[in-house]
C-alpha cells in the first residue's frame, strides 16, 4: 500500500520533484535531447533522475530511461509505479513474515502448555463441586427458618470476589493482562466466568428468598403494630390505675384523719358530759332536758 506523508512534506516532495525534473529539461533542451529522441543521455540527466529516486538501482534507473526512450516524463512516471510496486511488495512480505512469527509463537507453547491446562481445568472442577457442597450445606438450614435464611444470606454477601459490574471488568481485564499465552487466557477467562456464574446464581437465589420471605415480613410488620397498639393500650391502663391508687391513698388519709378528729370530739364531747355532771350535781342529766345555759 502507498505510503501517505503529511502535507508539508508532499509540497516539499513536489517542489523537489518539479525543480529537479526543471534542470533535467533545461539540461536536455541544451544538449538537443527531447521527448521522443534516441539520442545518448548525458550523465547529467541520469543524475537528476538518480536524486529524484534515491532508493533505485542506478542500472533499474538507465533501463528504464532507455526502456522508455530517453522520454523523461515517461521514466520518471514508470520510475514512480515501480517505486510503488516496490513498497507494496515490501509491505506484504513484512506482513506475511509477521503473521508466521506470530503463527509459530502460538503453536510453540502449545504442547507444553497442554499439562498445565489440563491441572488448571482438575482445578476448577475441584474448586466448583467445593462451592456447590457449600451452597448445598448452606441451604439446608436456610429452608428450616428465616433466621438462619437470613444469616445464609449474609454469608453469601459478602465474599471476597467482586461484586459490582466494574469489579468483574476489572477482574477480568487482569486476568487477561496476566495470561503468558492463549491456552492460559482460556483457562483464566474459564474459571472467571464460572465465578461470575456462581454469583449470579447466589444473587438470584437470595433475591428469590427475600421475595418469598416479603409475605411473612409484611405478616410481622402487621403483627408488630398490633403488639405496640396493646402495649400503648396497657401503658395507659396502668397509668390510669396509678392514679386512682394514688387519689385512693389521699382518700384513705383524709379519712384517717376525719376519724382522729371524730375521736378527738368524742373525747371532748366526754369530757364535757362529765363536767356538766359534776355541776349539775350527782344526778344525773335525763336525754332531752338539759339546763338552758349549758348550751
């Protein structure tokens, strides 16, 4: 493919090609050389056009000049599709040479690459079936009550792998980052989607058991409210049965004292029905005639 230069170098390019091209013409128009002559190029002009091509073989540049009879224009356009066969070939050859080396990379590690792999697989099926009993022993007790569905749930959410979307990108872009070579970035990206898969599958599973455990939460929720309803219902009766206790034990003390002050009259009420006996005189006082000046 035809190699692109930026535009200042293009221009520059051009303005040598034209100015070279200049001296070559006035250089020929003096020695009687034209387009279409087969007389003998002066070495002058093979220089010109040697400057122009650099790269060329000096013997490619004469047989083309004289391939193309001594017409200048002509050479230099011949000169250039060479030049530019010439790359294109290149290009390939370099592609091609590239591709075997790559080729052959990938095939070198490939047989003592093939134990390994196959230790990594036994791995992975060992480290599956691990978590599978696991899972399986921690589902067990989960189905028996929510509360140890619960803890379940808290165990499984909070492993040490990642746990965000950008945690697993990142997980894998280290893993692939880390492979030596194909046969190991299968393996690394095997045992990373398993992980994702078994996380997912935790994920969903405690999801599922939250949306089953909802109904009963809702059932506990109503429950609960009922519960603090009858406690405020009997905080208030014990609080109103406080009160009449404490107005009773005023009642009682009031009474109490109601009946030492009837006691205290009776007294009194004695004492004065003995000083009227005593005034009145031995005999005593019939019910109903009292002297007038006593009372």
């Amino acid at each position: 493919m035809r190699m692109l230069l930026p535009p200042r170098l293009q221009q520059l390019a051009e303005q040598r090609r034209v100015a070279g091209l200049g001296g070559v013409m006035e250089r020929a128009a003096s020695w009687g050389v034209t387009g279409g002559a087969t007389k003998a190029v002066h070495p002058a002009t093979l220089e010109a056009l040697k400057g122009l091509f650099p790269g060329m073989d000096d013997q490619a540049v004469t047989a083309v000049l004289a391939e193309c009879g001594n017409d200048i224009d002509a050479a230099i356009r011949r000169l250039n599709q060479l030049r530019i066969v010439t790359v294109d070939a290149a290009t390939q050859q370099q592609q091609q040479q590239q591709q075997q080396q790559q080729g052959q990379q990938a095939q070198q590690p490939n047989s003592s690459a093939a134990p390994q792999q196959q230790q990594q697989q036994q791995q992975s099926r060992q480290q599956q079936q691990q978590q599978q009993q696991q899972q399986q022993q921690a589902s067990a007790p989960a189905a028996a009550s929510p509360t140890a569905a619960a803890v379940a749930t808290q165990g499984q959410a909070s492993p040490s792998g990642p746990q965000t979307a950008d945690q697993w990108v990142d997980a894998l872009v280290g893993e692939m980052a880390a492979a030596t070579n194909i046969p190991d970035a299968r393996s690394r990206a095997a045992k990373l989607l398993t992980s994702f898969e078994q996380f997912v599958g935790a994920r969903v599973a405690s999801q599922e058991r939250a949306g089953a455990a909802a109904p009963q939460a809702q059932e506990a929720l109503r429950e609960n409210a009922i519960l603090k309803r009858a406690v405020q219902i009997q905080n208030a009766r014990i609080q109103e049965a406080a009160a009449k206790e404490h107005e009773l034990a005023a009642l009682k003390q009031v009474v109490a004292q109601y009946q030492e002050r009837l006691r205290h009259l009776e007294l009194s009420n004695y004492s004065l029905a003995l000083h009227l006996q005593k005034a009145t005189g031995d005999a005593p006082v019939a019910p109903g005639h009292r002297p007038p000046d006593v009372y």
